[in-house]
C-alpha cells in the first residue's frame, strides 16, 4: 500500500510511501488516506494524527496519469480526492503535518487545514492549478488570502510561482522550520506531547480556533461559558491536582 498508517500509542502517523514517483497521490491512496481519518476521529484512543512523506519527498500533489485513468462520478464532490479534504477540513483532534522537499498542489493545500506544521529547509511549495487548466481547491482561494493577503494569494494561484520555506514559515503556513533530516523527530516530539495533554480541552481549543463567527464580545462569552463547564471537568481535577502533587498529569481513559 501507498499509504501507511502506524498507530503509535495515542498517535496515528500517515506516510505517503511512493518515493518513485515522487509521492504522487492515486485516487486509492485518497481513499486510504480518508479511511485513516474517518478512523482516527472516531477512536478515542488516537489523539494526535501525523502526516508526513517517505523519501525526502511530502508529495508532487496528484498522479495525473492516475486520475485521467479514473471514471469520473457523477458529483465531483463524491471524488475519493474531495472525501479526504472533507475529512482532514473537519478533523476534530490534531493533525500535525511535517514538509521535507516537495509539496505541490494538495501537497500545499492540505496544510491550510492542519493544526501544526513542521517544514525541512529543503520544502519547497508550489499551487499550479490554474497553469493545468484547473482551480484552486481545499477552499485554499479563501484560506489563503485570509493568511496571505489576497496580492500574495494570486501570485501562487494565478501566476503559479512557487515559494520556498523561509517563505511559507514568513506567511504562517509552516509552524517552524528543521534542518533537513529532523522533521520526523520533531514531528513525535509534538505528537507525544499534544498527545499527554487533555483531549477534550484539545478538541474544544481547536474548535474555537478554526471558528470566524461573530466578534469578540461573542467569543469571550462563548469562551467563558466554556471555561466554567471545563473547570467542572474531571480533566481538569486532574491537571489541578497533578499541578499541587508536584507529578505529571494522567489523561489516559
């Protein structure tokens, strides 16, 4: 399979495993890759997913040959491609992504929805929709000028033109950057850590940070009917009572 999924205690690692072809993604690897998703959000005990490439490479974005091949549904919506953009877009608990190489495409695209970002200095990323005829996706034409600024979005969405990590970690797109080689250290160190910390506090942070609604009169209150239901919490009994026992809080079901 092109796709491997190891489950790691409370993490599950994605690696696109098609160095060959410089981890171009089949509809099957789509497929693979939402399955996974649709798996780890329904498993209590997975906390944090990671996404990454094997080779040096995250991927080249889609194997053209591949979907030129593939019958097309009758709803582009039902493409296995626009399942796991549905799935990683409404993820509930973490997923962190770690860039080395290339990331062209969805390779780029994908990360608009991850929560963490670790990049190579080698990364390098491109969006060369409109150049094959075609449009941005992963709702990246509304993302990433909401990031960027709408200028910036058009001269890797129209003029295609790619940019290197220095500039993705400049933009906020990558959360840090590595030397080449040490993504995936650091990408377990993060998982390991998101992983200790209480998953349902996790999941509601993420929430509130991926929510545009309303302004901040709303989201303070939101917010503060949210911290009065956490501090009733038995995560929170314990993250207390670990903090005046002076030992390591166990948020393990």
């Amino acid at each position: 399979m092109d796709i491997i999924v190891t489950r790691n205690g409370p993490v599950m690692e994605l690696r696109i495993d098609r160095p060959g072809k410089k981890n171009a993604i089949t509809v099957a690897m789509y497929s693979a890759l939402a399955d996974a998703l649709d798996e780890a959000a329904g498993d209590p005990a997975i906390r944090v997913v990671t996404i990454a490439g094997n080779g040096g490479i995250f991927t080249a974005g889609n194997d053209l040959k591949d979907f030129q091949q593939q019958e097309r549904p009758a709803e582009a919506s039902d493409m296995p491609v626009f399942r796991f953009l549905r799935a990683i877009a409404g993820f509930p608990k973490i997923v962190i992504a770690g860039v080395e190489g290339l990331a062209v495409g969805i390779g780029t695209t994908m990360l608009l929805h991850c929560d963490l970002v670790v990049a190579a200095t080698n990364a390098r990323f491109s969006l060369p929709f409109v150049d094959l005829a075609l449009v941005p996706e992963a709702a990246s034409s509304l993302l990433l000028p909401r990031l960027i600024g709408r200028q910036r979005a058009a001269k890797h969405l129209i003029l295609a033109e790619p940019f290197d990590a220095e500039t993705a970690f400049a933009y906020g797109l990558v959360t840090e950057l590595v030397a080449e080689g040490e993504v995936d250290a650091r990408l377990a160190e993060m998982a390991a850590r998101i992983a200790a910390k209480p998953p349902e506090a996790i999941r509601i942070t993420k929430r509130l940070l991926g929510s545009c609604e309303g302004g901040t009169a709303e989201r303070m209150a939101e917010e503060g009917a949210l911290f009065g239901e956490r501090l009733r919490s038995a995560e929170a009994a314990e993250a207390f009572a670990a903090f005046f026992e002076k030992r390591p809080p166990d948020f393990r079901a």
